[in-house]
C-alpha cells in the first residue's frame, strides 16, 4: 500500500443508524455505526444472521440510506444525493459480487463482464477489450464465449468478479462470495480477491463465517447492530 493509498478513505461512517418502520414496531437495524475503510484494504465483516450486517452491506453499496448519521464513498457524502446521483456514484466506485453469481444465462462470460460498460457510454469495441482485459485477470481468457451454463461454480464466480472489475471500481463489495461453492473452490476464489488486493484493489467482503473472515487483513464484528469489534489479523 502506498502512502497516498493510506492517506485516502474510500469508505466513512459516523455515527449511522438505520431504522425500519414495520407495522407498529420500529425495528433498528443499525446503532450509531462508525466505520472507516482506507484504500488497499482487505476487510471482512462478520456477524451471524440479523446482526445487520447485511444492512450494513447495502448502506456502503448505496443501495439503501442512513436514517440518520454520515456516510462519505470516496469523499462525497451520499446524503445530499438524489436517486440518480446516486447510482452513477455507485457505478463508478463500486464493483458488487453476489454469493449468486447474477449472470445472465443467454449471454456469453465476454457479453456479462461487458455489460455495466453499457451504462457508461464506453463504444462497442472498447466494452469488448476491458471485458477481455477484466477475464484475462481472473484467469479465465479461455472461457470468454462459454455461457454460465458451460462454466463451473468457480468460473462463474471468476466471471462475476471479472464484470466487478470491469468499471475500474475503487471497491469491490463482496457479499458471501463463497457461500454457493465447494470449500476448495471457495479457497481458489479467497486467493483471488488477496490476489487483486496486493495489486491495490480495495475489497470487503461480507461474510457469516470466520473462516472466511479470518483470510483478510482486518476484521469487523456486528452484532445486534453495533459494531463490537475490530481486529487485524495475519490474513
């Protein structure tokens, strides 16, 4: 990690709570949260069902907003956004992958990886060059027109990273990216992600499971809401 990467928070939180309103009972998610999240990190968040941490995921990914509290991705504070500022600050600093891969079955791994390159106006053949350049960097430059159907859970998870990778995100989000696959398949997608942190990609990765956890360099334990501990480690 650089000194710039150092000196650089991708990821500030101060103070966040999250309250949803069910019926007649008001269900608090999140409890004065204070994260911080600087670039070149490899973090986990770790917490057993309902501790928020899948609230905590959506928050940082922008796809839901504090109740009360600041939340700043890359220095601007979501808070003053509209929907669609929104979403272009979320397509240009986050890359997700799901435990589901989300792949569209019809189209080939180059046509899934190229897609988000639609939205940002990028031509036909330069959406084709990042998508192979994203592919050949999870190892996968031999799969590039098999659909998801032809490709293993591994590969499809590879694939799913590659189309994360393909906006050049300054965060990839990751949420239980091992949880469908096989523990020795699941160790192969763990050394990827450590792989493309050495290379400076930010990555978090949201997980039950110590296991996992216990791969990344830094640890962040939710529970009930509040975040209870946070460790580093040898990961």
């Amino acid at each position: 990690m650089t000194e710039s990467q150092e000196a650089s928070a991708v990821i500030e939180l101060a103070s966040v709570t999250r309250v949803y309103e069910m019926a007649a009972e008001s269900v608090h998610a999140l409890r004065g949260v204070d994260l911080e999240i600087r670039a070149g990190e490899l973090v986990s968040i770790i917490g057993p069902s309902g501790s928020g941490k899948s609230t905590l995921m959506n928050l940082i990914g922008c796809l839901d907003r504090p109740t009360a509290g600041t939340y700043r991705l890359g220095g601007t504070d979501i808070l003053g956004l509209d929907d669609d500022a929104l979403a272009r600050l979320r397509n240009r600093h986050i890359g997700f992958v799901f435990q589901s891969f989300n792949l569209l079955p019809r189209q080939t791994a180059r046509e899934n990886v190229a897609l988000p390159l639609r939205y940002t106006g990028a031509s036909a053949s330069e959406r084709t060059q990042r998508a192979e350049e994203a592919l050949a960097r999870v190892e996968l430059k031999d799969r590039m027109e098999h659909r998801p159907d032809q490709l293993s859970g591994g590969q499809k998870q590879r694939v799913a990273i590659a189309r994360a990778l393909v906006t050049k995100p300054s965060l990839l989000l990751a949420d239980e990216p091992t949880g469908s696959l096989d523990q020795s398949t699941g160790r192969e997608i763990l050394a990827l992600f450590k792989r493309l942190n050495a290379e400076g990609v930010t990555v978090v990765i949201v997980t039950h499971d110590p296991a996992i956890a216990a791969e990344t360099h830094r640890q962040v334990h939710i529970v009930d809401g509040r975040i209870v501990a946070d460790e580093r480690g040898a990961g």
